[in-house]
C-alpha cells in the first residue's frame, strides 16, 4: 500500500495538496483539491499559457486562489510538496524539475 499524505498550506487554506511518491520511478504525484468546508474535489487551473495567471478553482465553489505565471504556481506546489515530502522521509523535488500535467488536474485553457 502506498503512503499517502496531505497538508493544507498555510498561504492558501482552501487548497489542500495530497502527495504520492512513487519511488521505483523516483517520481511524485501531487493533487489539487479544495479544502474549503472539506469538499475534496479536484480543482481546475484556468490559464492562457504559461506567463499568464493561473487561477484555481472548485467545480463546486468556484475560484479559490491565483498565481501570478506557471512557474509561480509550480514552485507552491514544489515547496508544499517537499515539506510533506521531509516529513515522509523523502528526498525532495529538485527546484527545475519537469512538471507533466495530469489529466486530473485538468489544466485547460481558456484561449
């Protein structure tokens, strides 16, 4: 059975970050999902690129948070991730690392 860990950010108290390592392939799986009154659904990423904010929403209560670019809110991710990460007594993710959207997530754009 895999160990399974979340935490919920203290920048952002409506997101709550679950973290899957996977270490035969040295690979993390991060999920989004709204913490607000314990919902727990995935969230969505609405964005027009890269450079352009990311806002998170819940299909159910809407927007929860913003990012100023992708890489902003790749690096939340990254440090949330490691602190649970630390705690499990994982390596961390290395600043840089390649960031492959699930399907999941559902990172769409709006263009």
């Amino acid at each position: 059975m895999q160990n399974t860990s979340s935490f919920m950010p203290r920048e952002g108290p409506f997101l709550r970050i679950k973290v899957v390592p996977n270490d035969p392939g040295q690979t993390f799986e991060t999920n989004l999902h709204c913490a607000l009154n314990h919902c727990g659904k995935i969230v969505f990423i609405d964005s027009h690129g890269r450079t352009s904010t990311q806002n998170v929403s819940c299909p159910k209560h809407g927007f929860l948070a913003s990012f100023p670019d992708q890489i902003a809110f790749s690096e939340f991710i990254r440090s949330i991730a490691n602190k649970i990460l630390a705690a499990d007594g994982h390596e961390p993710v290395e600043s840089g690392a390649t960031w492959i959207c699930d399907d999941e997530l559902l990172l769409k754009s709006v263009n």
